[in-house]
C-alpha cells in the first residue's frame, strides 16, 4: 500500500493548523486549528473489506513528574510510551481518501461525539479522554481525530505516525468505546497490509 498527504511531509514538521496546540510566547500554549490532516491511500490489496486508521504518539513520556514544570525538562532520554489522537475502523473498501477538515476543525472543550464517524465508520477514544481526566473545564470522552500537544518542556520532538490498514473484515471486532490498545489487539491477525506516514512536532521553542 501507499499513503500520501497534501498537509504532512513524511519526515517533516506537521503544521500547526492539525495540531491541537501552538506555541505562545507568554502562556507557552495556544489552542491551535486541530483539523483532521487529509490522507489518501491506493494498492489494498485483494480481499479487503474495510480500512482502519490510526494516529500514535511515539514519544509520550512515561513519567510525568516534569511535564509542563516551569523550570524543569522532560529529559530526551526518558523512557516514552505511546499516546494514541486518531483511532478511526470500518471504513468501507471503497474509500481511499480523507479530506482535510471532515473529521475534526477545532479544539472541543471535553471532547467530540462518537463513535458514529463523517461518511461513515467508528472512531475510537483518543488518549485525551485520560489525560484531562479531572480537569473540570475539559474533562469528557475524546471521539476521533484530536492533533499534537506535547509537553512544552519536552527536550525530544515528538514523532507522530499515522497509519492505514487494509483489514480482511467488514468490522472490526472490538466494541464502540475502544481505546487504542483496544484497537491494536482487535486487528491482530486481520492486516492484509499498511502504509504509514509520519510528521513530527515540537512546542518548544529550543528544540523545534
């Protein structure tokens, strides 16, 4: 398979406009445009009955103790952990692309609804669902594509993977409320094939 993108460069940094945050130079963060990056992907091979995507943070610290600290670091040899902020299945076998914009324009304080997904297909619950946990302004479930946040500290770019697989089923076997862990083990043994592409993206000033 093969997977292009008008909005991300394999490789290069993601533009701000499909990120959930910018940088600020006094509040160090902004919200940001948060639309949904166009994807578009050909050669699925026979026996494809539905499309999945995913989008993973590889480079998520595993020990939040300095995230976000004025002061402080997130050291870039800390151990990372994945965050998952696009979990999206049963795309029909027939779709081959994704227009910028459809599945998320904005930032949306506790999240967007789900799982029923524009045109069709499932989406997951991306990671923010845990991470505003407690927040009283933004806490809520976090339905389909939300865009970049790293830690403004972080001393690592983060490197941000978005993947399409090409699936021998017509729906994935999981349940609506799925996580991306979820996700992962529902396609074992059900990839005919896949494509990634990925950007990175960085809110510090001294790295990015």
């Amino acid at each position: 398979m093969k997977i292009t993108s008008n909005a991300i460069t394999h490789g290069k940094p993601i533009p701000a406009g499909y990120a959930f945050a910018e940088p600020d130079p006094e509040t160090h963060i902004r919200w940001a445009g948060n639309r949904n990056p166009d994807l578009r992907w050909s050669d699925a091979p026979e026996g494809t009955k539905s499309v999945a995507i995913v989008c993973v943070d590889q480079d998520v610290p595993s020990v939040g103790t300095d995230v976000n600290q004025e002061g402080r670091t997130v050291p870039a040899d800390l151990a990372r952990v994945n965050f998952y902020h696009w979990l999206l299945v049963d795309l029909t076998h027939a779709t081959t692309e994704i227009e910028a914009g459809v599945h998320s324009t904005e930032v949306t304080p506790r999240g967007k609804p789900g799982p029923i997904a524009p045109g069709g297909g499932r989406h997951g619950l991306n990671d923010y669902t845990g991470w505003f946990k407690g927040d009283p302004e933004m806490e809520g479930e976090y339905f389909g594509y939300d865009g970049p946040c790293p830690p403004w500290n972080d001393e690592r770019i983060h490197r941000y993977t978005f993947t399409v697989y090409a699936l021998d089923v017509e729906r994935c076997p999981i349940g609506d409320a799925f996580s991306g862990t979820d996700l992962i083990s529902g396609l074992d043994g059900h990839i005919l094939d896949q494509a990634s592409l990925m950007g990175s993206y960085s809110l510090n000033p001294a790295v990015g």
